[in-house]
C-alpha cells in the first residue's frame, strides 16, 4: 500500500518537478472479480481544476480485470461541483457525466453500456451491471466518460481507465509467461501551464513539426500519469505490454528506438481470432488513432543501449491539430537484483510477475471466427458516412448530432454490412462504432496491405475507408451510436445513432 501510495505523489510531483524527477512506471491499481462479479466504486471528482476519477481515496483509475462470462458492477458517483469552472466544446459545461466501455461486445441499453439515457447529474449515482458474455474474446478495452457536449474535456482531464479481458494465452500460449505492462497513454493540456516549455522540453518535442498544422502544441502524453516515466526491462527479455491511446484527440505511432512490436492483438481482438494461420505480425511502428489499442510482445534492448518508447509526429492534415513527435518513455535495464532475475530467463520470458500481476488463467480451447469477406467487398456499401465540418461545427451526413433526433440508420442483427466511411474534410478524423467490431480492408478505394479487425480506424483527410462490419451477436440490440473519436468534434455534432434490431 505504501509504495501504491509513493507511486501516487509522485505522478503528481511530476509535473511541477520536470526532469528534475525521473520516475519509473507507475502500476494502477487492478480490480478483479470474486464468485464472477467485479465489483468497484468509482467517483467523478475535481481537484485543482481538473476532472478525475476517483477510487479507494485516491485520484486513480484501476484498471478492470474480468473473465469472459463475469458481470461488472459500477457504482458511479458524480462529486463534480453544481456549477463547472471549465470549458466545454458547448458552453456551459454542466458537470453531467456517464461511462462508456470501449470495445466491448455489450448491451447498449440500460444498466449496460447506455451512453444515451444514463446520465448523472452532480449529485447523482449511476449503478452499471454490464454482463460479458461467455464468447467474448479476450484482449484489451477501455472505459471513459462519455456525456455528449464534456466528452473531450473529461477524457483531456483524464477520466479514462483499462479494462482486461483474460484469456489471451488461448491465443497465443507464450504470454502466460511472459510480465505484463498495461500502458494508458492519455493526453495532457499544457496551453494554459506555466511549465508547458520545459514539458516540451522534458518529451524532446522538436521545434518542427511533420505536417501542415500552424498551431502551437498544446499536449504532451502522459503513460499511467507520468511524464516520460522509466519501463524497465532486462536485455533480451520479452514482456507482454497492452497498450491503449485514450488520449481525447491525439494520435500515437509508436515506435521503441531498433526493437519491434510482436503484435498478438489490435483493438481487443487477437490477430488469431479471424485468421488462426496468423497469430502474429511484426512492425517497427503502429499508428492507434485516439481510442487504439495496441497488444504486442517486446523484446529488451541490448546492454549498454539506450532506448525509449516513442510517438512518431502524426501529419493530421491542413486543418489538423499539432500531433508532434516526442518520447513517452525511457527503456531502461532493471537494477542489478532484478536484472539477475530475469537474465535467468533472458531468452524466454521474464522474471516471475509481481503478485499483483498474477491475472487469471483461461484453459479453455480458443474459439476462432474466420469470415468469408470476399462477396461482401464486391457489393457496394449497404451505408455510407461522410464526415464535414465548417464553422458552425461537425456533421455526419450533414446532420449534428440530436439527442431527440431518429436514428440516422438501423441495421437487423445476424449480417454483416459493408460500410464506406468518406472524410470530406482537410483532418484527419477517426471512426469509431459502439457495441461491434469491424474489418477495415481498403483505403481512398485501394487495398490495405493487412485488413485488420478495429473498433476505431483513421479516415485519412479528403479520403475514405472501407469496413466489413459484424452486426451478428444478438446482444447488441438496441439504440447505439457511431462518431469521430476526436472527442472535440462528437461533442460539436459529429455522432449519429444506429439501431440495432
């Protein structure tokens, strides 16, 4: 508890100390469920003028941990003040708030994952009963606040946390072995922080950026709330590292300085899922667009090296926000006693998990779900979204999001659907559908090098995607939504409603 106490001051030392304090990654606390139910209470808070979640008396996110078949419980209590001292994208804020869970293959209807009609007013509590199901796949998900209007400053604020469902050794048998890293790479507003230049300067954020934007920089990353912490990892060791961009608007290519990333899974869903042949896939730098989650394996830098994990500068486009190159973190050899224990097992794995790592084990045989998705992409979209924006705001097919309004499309559940996502603007902007995942296979009209199965994928700027989208599972009946996961613009209209049925 101490050292979780330790870890906690100093993410908030961090920030006024700058380079002067150089920490290593802080490990939120872990949730997990007991006779199948995980169970915790979260707070919506604000201290020293930003919102935060609260859980056990401290200003922390956990991150969940539940089995497929497990109920998550939420208590959910908005402690934000009556009257908000903030900004919103639609002024005046109101301090209303909700949860979202990102990814999961959940019911959109209330107690579940409702961003429409559960909504908590300061004052008032919100109590979720979200059931995975028994089928789900395992891999890496999210949770965030999600009230239309004070979506993109609440997640700016950092009211963002993981969710882990177990299981992916079914898939991929050698990360049981191996220790795991969960990664939450959020954003943090410097525009208005006396120190913004000397957090520039602690990140290396060159004075040039890659693309057309005119802005000064106004965010940096953080990784588990700290300014470039320290991930330690022995020579030639491998580890498990999950990792999720829940920035509210920026983008991450990753990028660890002459390693690669073995990836095992892409938005929660293993490589192996659809096409069992192809477990894995190596690169040497992913794009995850906001909301992207990464789980690959990593293998430890040579000895005497250094190394770090960094965002490579993302060009968004003319009208696009500055998405800079900068350093998230230092890779750095553990101490001597530590770096015994995992030179041990250097070409295996690693030394044994902390205690608090130790995560559930599912034996069962892993279930595949590979799709003949040739025919779809021979037919012409069953739907097409254009994304615009001008003055006035952001649309989809011309239309700001209504909360009154009918839903812009309804789909009938056991097909899949062939979408065309059109990005009539000069920036990037990222889509992004609750409740199912989708194959994205094609870009401006030509095919992706690796389809790849996503909850969230970048439209490039004045250029269109392609996705298969998987409306089978009868849980998802209800009244969903899609939108642009640049939260700024869901919040000034770019969302529309779909239902499920």
């Amino acid at each position: 508890m101490m050292t979780k106490l330790l870890l906690f001051i100093g993410v908030l030392l961090r920030p006024v100390l700058g380079c002067a304090q150089i920490l290593s990654l802080s490990e939120p606390p872990q949730v997990r469920a007991h006779n199948h139910v995980v169970s915790l209470t979260l707070q919506a808070v604000n201290e020293n003028g930003r919102d935060a979640f609260a859980f056990n008396g401290a200003r922390v996110a956990p991150v969940i941990r539940a089995s497929p078949g497990d109920v998550l419980k939420i208590t959910y209590i908005n402690d934000l003040p009556a009257k908000s001292s903030e900004t919103c994208a639609v002024n005046p804020c109101m301090d209303m708030t909700n949860l979202h869970f990102h990814g999961l293959t959940v019911s959109p209807n209330s107690p579940q994952d409702d961003v429409l009609g559960m909504m908590a007013k300061p004052g008032q509590v919100l109590h979720y009963s979200v059931q995975i199901p028994r089928d789900h796949p395992p891999g890496l998900f999210w949770y965030h606040t999600h009230p239309h209007g004070e979506s993109h400053r609440q997640v700016l604020d950092g009211m963002s946390g993981a969710i882990v469902i177990e299981g992916m050794e079914r898939y991929v048998p050698e990360v049981r072995r191996l220790r795991e890293r969960v990664l939450v790479v959020r954003g943090r507003s410097i525009e208005h922080d006396p120190n913004a230049a000397e957090f520039r300067h602690d990140v290396e954020i060159p004075a040039k950026g890659c693309g057309g934007e005119a802005e000064k920089v106004e965010e940096i990353f953080t990784v588990n709330g700290t300014v470039r912490p320290r991930i330690e990892i022995a020579p030639k060791e491998q580890q498990f590292w999950r990792i999720v961009n829940a920035s509210s608007d920026r983008y991450l290519d990753l990028q660890m300085d002459e390693q690669t990333f073995e990836i095992v899974a892409l938005d929660g869903i293993p490589l192996a899922y659809h096409e069992p042949q192809h477990p894995k896939r190596t690169t040497n730098h992913l794009l995850l667009a906001p909301a992207g989650r990464l789980e690959a394996i990593v293998t430890g830098p040579p000895a005497g090296t250094h190394s770090a994990l960094h965002s490579l500068c993302v060009d968004t486009g003319p009208d696009g926000d500055p998405n800079p190159e900068m350093v998230l973190a230092d890779v750095v050899q553990p101490t001597s006693d530590q770096s015994n224990s995992n030179q041990r097992n250097s070409k295996q794995p690693s030394s044994d998990p902390e205690p608090e790592q130790v995560h559930v084990v599912d034996h069962r045989q892993p279930v595949y779900k590979p799709i003949n998705v040739e025919p779809l992409k021979k037919v012409a979209p069953d739907f097409t979204v254009i994304f615009t924006e001008d003055k006035s705001g952001f649309y989809i097919n011309g239309h700001k999001f209504a909360a009154d309004a009918p839903p812009m499309t309804t789909a009938r559940i056991g097909a899949f659907h062939h979408w065309r996502i059109v990005n009539e603007t000069r920036e990037l902007h990222p889509f992004h559908i609750h409740q199912v995942h989708f194959l994205a296979y094609a870009e401006n009209g030509r095919p992706l090098a690796h389809s790849v199965w996503l909850d969230t994928v970048n439209v490039p700027y004045q250029g269109s995607v392609d996705v298969i989208l998987d409306f089978t599972d009868p849980i998802i009946k209800g009244m969903s939504v899609f939108h642009c996961h640049l939260l700024n613009h869901e919040d000034k209209g770019m969302m529309a409603k779909i239902l499920f049925k």
